[in-house]
C-alpha cells in the first residue's frame, strides 16, 4: 500500500489524507500504513493538538483539517483523528439526504390524498 503513497522515495502527505478525507482509508488501514519506515519518516510531530468538539464537525471543518496536513500535523493520530471527522460528516451528510428523502415522500402522500379527497 506504501507504494500507492510514494514518489521517488517521498511520501506524498497530502495523497494520503486526502484518500483519508474521502473515506477512502479506513482506520485499520491508517494503522498499517503508518507502521512502514518511510511513512514514520515523513510524519510531522507526535500528535495533533487542535481537536475540536463534534459539535463543530462539518464540512468545512474537515476540509481545513485536511490542508493541516501540509503545515501543521502529518501522524498517526492526526491521520486516526481525520479519518473519524471525515466518516463523521459522510454519514451526517447520508442522514440529510435520507431524511430530505422521507419528508420529499411524506409531501407527495399529502398530496395524493388532498387530492383524492378533492375528487371524492
């Protein structure tokens, strides 16, 4: 998987949260990755410090976690951190779709039966 992520021996930090920011890494996966030398090398301090509530979990706030990959924080719990924010705001977003869905569905049952009850 390592090879995915590197280019002439260099790790491309930002391929690799951004693959995380899409949901396209789960954590395990993160874990494993983040055990190989290369990626240990690469990494930016041991933690990340600027955790926020999940009250101010968003989009927004997952798309400026991920351009702190290339300033402040590039590790294992940062990485660990963003892949939780990202599935976060992915299932926040489904629920809105779903929910828009069922009130869409309710609307048109109304309809259809004012407007039976119009004809009847």
């Amino acid at each position: 998987m390592v090879e995915r992520y590197t280019r002439n021996g260099v790790v491309d930090r930002a391929a690799i949260a951004k693959d995380v920011k899409m949901c396209k890494l789960t954590a395990a996966e993160i874990q494993d990755l983040c055990e190989n030398k290369i990626v240990q090398d690469a990494f930016i301090g041991n933690s990340y410090a600027n955790k926020q509530p999940k009250e101010k979990w968003n989009k927004d706030y997952l798309e400026r976690l991920y351009y702190a990959v290339a300033a402040e924080s590039f590790n294992l719990d940062y990485l660990l951190y963003l892949n939780e924010v990202a599935n976060f705001v992915a299932k926040a977003k489904f629920k809105k779709v779903v929910i828009a869905g069922v009130i869409i569905v309710l609307v048109i049952i109304a309809g259809v039966v004012v407007f039976s009850y119009i004809l009847a």
